[in-house]
C-alpha cells in the first residue's frame, strides 16, 4: 500500500464520494457492505458529479502549454508578458497562473 493512500481515501471520504476502510482491518464482508453503500445511496453519486462538475470547470491541457511557453519565452522573468502586459506579483509559474486564471473567468 503506498504512503498517500490512505490521506486519499479520507478525503474522498470527506468530500462523500467514498467509504474509507483501514487495509488491514477491512474483510471481504466489509469492502462489500461499503460498496453497496457507495452504490445503493444517491448522496454519493450526487457528490461524485459535484466533484466531476468542478474538475470540468479547470483549466485543460492548452492552458499548461500557455504557461510552459511564457516560461521558456522569458514572459514574466523579463518584466512584461509575451501579450505586452506588465507582470505582477513574483513572475513565478504559480503566480502567471493565478492570473491567468483571474482573467479567464472574466
């Protein structure tokens, strides 16, 4: 079992998109009462779209691709970015994002 597991699971926990069950504790009896749970009640599936409707919300693929190109351009390292506006904040890839991101839902 690896380190994180177990941080994920009481998160999707948390969230209400998962039963978590200790690894070493858990029995077939159990893993099988937890699964139908998860599937049998709606609150569950009701979350699971929650979370699918937020991750659909992110930023894709092309908007990394932006990113690592102002990077390797010099954009913020310079001064000002590729499309002329001035930088703010630190000019670091954390911080293009943010405003990036900022702009977007503009």
């Amino acid at each position: 079992m690896g380190a994180d597991q177990p941080l994920n699971a009481a998160r999707c926990q948390a969230l209400g998109v998962a039963r978590a069950l200790d690894a070493v504790t858990a029995t077939p009896t159990l893993v099988r009462e937890a699964a139908s749970l998860v599937l049998r009640d709606p609150t569950y599936r009701r979350s699971a779209e929650r979370i699918r409707d937020e991750i659909a919300q992110l930023p894709g693929p092309e908007h990394v691709t932006l990113l690592l190109e102002r990077l390797t351009a010099g954009g913020c390292a310079r001064g000002t970015n590729p499309d002329g506006g001035v930088c703010v904040g630190n000019g670091s890839t954390a911080e293009m994002g943010r405003l990036d991101s900022a702009r977007m839902s503009q």
